[in-house]
C-alpha cells in the first residue's frame, strides 16, 4: 500500500501518536503494560493516549478535503501556531484551491 492510499486520518498523525498507537495494539489495549513500557506513570500514558483520541476525534469530524484545517486547529490547540496566522494560512489555502478548479 502507497502512502497516497492510506486514510488521512493515519497521514495526519505525527510519528510519536503512529509509534503509541501500535504499542498500544502490541499491548492489547493494556495502558497499565503501555505505562510500563515507556517507563511513565498510568496517568500520563493515559494522558498521551487522550491526547491522540482527541486529535483522532478532531480528524474523523473532517472530510479528507478538510484534514488541512484540521491539522491546524490541532496546531492551534497545542499552542504551535497563532490562531490568526492560521487562520491566513487557510484563507490562502483556499484561494489557491479555488484557483486550481
């Protein structure tokens, strides 16, 4: 399978969240296994695996044709990008896009 032809839920997931969701496969949905693994508390494995929940939640509420303005408000929302530059950056998003068509 091409990387073009996974879903884009799975493509707009960092490398850490792919990483944690496959040990947490490996584990059988053990957090308390999970924890140990990586050698945190139960807490803060549970705390990452909410984190990716969220972030999962966020893209499945988007269209493939979305996944870009939802990576930003991810961004926006772990303080990684102004919401106003955001906010810009989609707005040319968009123009280009219409552009195109």
């Amino acid at each position: 399978m091409a990387v073009s032809d996974l879903p884009a839920w799975v493509t707009s997931l960092e490398e850490e969240d792919l990483h944690l969701i496959r040990r947490f496969v490996l584990a059988s949905g053990s957090l308390k296994d999970l924890a140990a693994e990586y050698g945190v508390s139960y807490p803060t494995i549970r705390a990452r695996v909410d984190a990716v929940i969220e972030r999962l939640r966020v893209l499945d509420k988007n269209s493939a044709d979305d996944v870009l303005e939802a990576r930003m408000r991810i961004l926006v929302a772990e303080g990684e990008v102004a919401p106003r530059m955001a906010k810009e950056l989609l707005r040319l998003h968009k123009e280009a896009k219409g552009a195109k068509t």
